[in-house]
C-alpha cells in the first residue's frame, strides 16, 4: 500500500548517462525526504543514521547494522523495509539454522515424479538477516552467492533472485556470547556497516511514556513503490563525479595498500561501492554532482569494516586507522 502523500517521481530518461535536470533532482530529493519522515516516525533521534542507510540503498548495497541488542537495530530494519512498500522476509538467525533453511529445497513430488523447488525466505525484495553473526560460518556463507550476484544454486541450478533485492543484516558486538565473526569476504559484500547508538535522552523519554514501537511499526504506510526505488536508484548512478574526486577515492585505496599498519587493505569492490555511495548522498541532497565532502562523510561507514589492522582491533579501530590516514592526504578542490 503506496501513502497518498507519496510525492510522485518522474521515470528516468532512456539515457541512463544523461546528466539530471533541476526537475529530476528535485522530484528525487522529495521522495528520499519522504521515505526518510516515514522511517523517522519510529526510528527517532536518528536522522544521521537513517541517512546513511538510504543513501545504502539506493547505491543499490546491503546494509549491516552492529550494535547491543535493545537500541533499534531490527527496528530501523522493520522500518525501512516497512517503508519502501516492498515483499519482506525476515531470517532469525540461530547457530542450528542451515543453509537450506535460507534459501530453499528441493522436494521430490511423487505424483509427478520430479523434483521442484521450494523457495526459502532469501527469495524476497528486502531480506531481514538479524543476528547474522549468530549463525555457523556455513550457513552465513549461503547468502555470499546471493549478495554479490542476485542469484542462488541448488543442485547445479541457478536462480534468480527478485529485484530489487537488499540485506538488511543486523549482528552483536563479537564478544557477545554465541556469536561467529563474519569472514571478510562477506563483510566485503556490505556496502554499509552502521552503529545506532543510544538515543537522545528526550527521545528515549518519549519512547518510554509512549509504550515503544512496536505497533507503529506494523502500521507504518509505504513512502515508495517499487518502481520508484528502481529509478532512485538508476538516477543515482547517473549523479557525475569528477576525476579528480574519482582519483581521491583511489588514493585512500591505495594508501591503505600501501600502508604497514592494514593486513586487509581497502578492495576494489570497496571502492566502487564508495563512488556508488558518493552518488547517492548527492541525489538525496538534490544535487546533479558529488562533493569531497560526501567522500570524507561516507569513507568510514562505507570502508571501515572492510579493512582489519595487523595489530588487531575491532571495528572502531579500523575507522581510527583510517581517519588518521584521510587526514593526511590533501582534498580535492
């Protein structure tokens, strides 16, 4: 069900690489604005992070979420799929859940005799993933094929997943008893890893004198239809980016490769999903461009969580790592 209030966006243009008119670049803003009010209902005090996680979305890139438990992370999920008006599944994971439990059997119909295949939930527009780190290393291998290509295989045959197709993966912090650490070509595979945080004390105030959530949650109206999501995003791509900030993001790329402090250096898929994140900030503010600053914003969101440092460290280190490197190099202007 599309809101009534649901601004109306203009389909793109057959060249996808024509740059953006003033009227596409405000037609698009608006419907960013909206989705991001209608997530913001029961997602409060937290319009940094629900930026961060639109601007995912429309790079066309998974999302993980990594906080304690008990400060938004399945909400914000909820919501966000709740919002973009698209077929949702959520996965529980558990350390017994298998492989097939995501993305499906094969069942033999005696009747027919054949076998047909049974879809799991991995065959949905938004897949919820909460606790991903829960599951066995097998099991979170399952959705590595799924991620990366929209496609599935059982028993030698392939499948196409539906489009658009998004993770929305929520894990606990690894020292957290029952947890496995996701290896690092699956964290490649998400464009984005956020923190929620706490909330502001007057919005947790709120949140208390009101009873949560939860019911605002199921009652939240879509902000998009799918075929708007599918031209945010085409009209993302086509956002410019000049060389010199291009040679920007590969100069932080290669200094992580170069750099004795990084076992795992930045990919180049990590860096592509930087210029594809940086392309998307910039539609949501209504601009035809990107900017040094989306670079500078987005750089620790998009790449912290891909590179690991030789002494160790966690997440938060990564980034402190990788700030102080961005603070070395010059800006383009």
């Amino acid at each position: 069900m599309t809101s009534p209030t649901s601004p109306t966006l203009a389909a793109p243009p057959a060249a996808s690489s024509a740059p953006l008119d003033p009227a596409e670049r405000q037609s698009a803003a608006a419907a960013i604005a909206h989705l991001e009010s209608t997530v913001g209902r029961v997602v409060r005090g937290k319009e940094d992070v629900i930026r961060l996680a639109v601007v995912a979305l429309l790079a066309g890139g998974h999302v993980l979420i990594e906080d304690v438990p008990g400060v938004g992370k399945t909400t914000l999920a909820h919501a966000l799929a709740r919002a973009l008006g698209l077929h949702f599944q959520r996965i529980q994971f558990t350390s017994d859940l298998l492989p097939s439990d995501i993305i499906g059997v094969s069942i033999y119909r005696q009747q027919e005799q054949r076998f047909e295949f049974v879809p799991g939930p991995l065959f949905a527009n938004v897949v919820l993933a909460d606790e991903i780190n829960r599951a066995t290393p097998k099991t979170q291998s399952a959705l590595l094929e799924a991620m990366s290509e929209r496609k599935v295989t059982v028993e030698r045959h392939r499948y196409t997943l539906p489009s658009p197709f998004l993770v929305l993966a929520t894990q606990n912090p690894l020292e957290h008893l029952g947890t496995f650490p996701l290896p690092e070509s699956q964290l490649d595979r998400f464009l984005m890893s956020l923190e929620m945080g706490y909330p502001p004390r007057q919005e947790e105030k709120q949140l208390l004198m009101s009873g949560g959530v939860d019911d605002l949650v199921d009652q939240l109206p879509a902000a998009l239809r799918p075929e708007q999501l599918l031209a945010l995003q085409a009209q993302a791509r086509r956002v410019r980016v000049s060389e010199k900030l291009v040679d920007y993001i590969l100069a932080i790329a290669e200094t992580t490769r170069k750099s004795p402090e990084f076992a795992l250096p930045i990919s180049t898929r990590g860096a592509q999903s930087l210029h594809r994140a940086v392309q998307a900030a910039a539609l949501c503010d209504g601009r035809e461009f990107a900017l040094p600053d989306d670079v500078k914003k987005l750089a620790l969101p998009v790449l912290g969580h891909r590179v690991t440092l030789r002494r160790g460290g966690g997440l938060e280190e990564s980034r402190a790592a990788l700030r102080r490197l961005m603070g070395e190099l010059p800006v383009p202007i």
